[in-house]
C-alpha cells in the first residue's frame, strides 16, 4: 500500500509555530514515527507553501497510490482549485488538521476540501495522521 502526505502552508514551521496550537514536534520527526509504526506501508511526504504545486502532486500521484493524506492547511478554506483537483483523481482523499478547526476562527469552519475528500479527521494533534494511515487499512 502506497499513501502520500502531502502538507500546505507553513506546516514546514511544526515544532516552531504556535507550539500551544501545533505542538513541539516537527513533522519530520513525527513522520519517522509513523514510518517507524506502519512498516508495512509505503508512506511518502511533500510539503509546499505554494497552492499550484499542492495541486501539482496531488494530480501527480492521484492515479497511482492508494490513499492522500491532505492537510491544506490556509488553503482548506480559500482554495476551489485543490478541492477540484481532488474531484479530478480517482485515489480517495483523506483530509486532516491537527488542530479542531471548528473551535476556531470562523474562516476556518469553512472547506472547500471536504466535499470532495473521502473523509476528514481534525482535532486530534499529530495523531490526526495517524488515524488517517489506519482509515486506509
């Protein structure tokens, strides 16, 4: 099984940013865990600041793997064209977000992500990729 995580803007600032939003784990180091705990997944990761290249990888590997993994960070609630990426690919597109986007700002309970993805886990810190993984198995 081949599943891509592919991460937006400023999620490269994990373990620096908002420690009391995101918590002091880099993503780096938490993917070495998940690596580490699903050994026999392929698990691949991306991150980008820039929306084109999100939508790049995800048509990229969007008819070859098994499952996304799609934090979108910002973009979750400004982008239509991530969100019509996700309709033009056949992989099932699991969205996430480590903090409970609904207990915050009111822009953020809005996404343009969750009506085409297959499912959406929020809420739960890191961990969120981690359930995301076990979705697909």
């Amino acid at each position: 099984m081949k599943i891509m995580i592919i991460n937006g803007p400023n999620l490269n600032l994990l373990g620096k940013r908002e420690p009391e939003v995101y918590g002091s784990t880099t993503f780096e180091a938490y993917f070495t865990e998940l690596q580490t705990k699903f050994k026999t997944v392929e698990l691949a990761y991306y991150q980008s600041n820039i929306e084109g290249e999100l939508i790049d990888k995800i048509q990229e590997v969007g008819f070859s793997y098994d499952g996304i993994i799609l934090n979108a960070g910002a973009y979750t609630h400004t982008s239509i064209g991530i969100g019509d990426a996700i309709r033009g690919i056949t992989t099932p597109v699991i969205e996430v977000h480590i903090s409970n986007t609904f207990g915050r700002e009111a822009f953020r309970h809005v996404s343009h992500i969750s009506p085409a993805a297959k499912g959406v886990i929020l809420g739960f810190g890191l961990q969120s990729y981690d359930l995301a993984i076990q979705s697909f198995l």
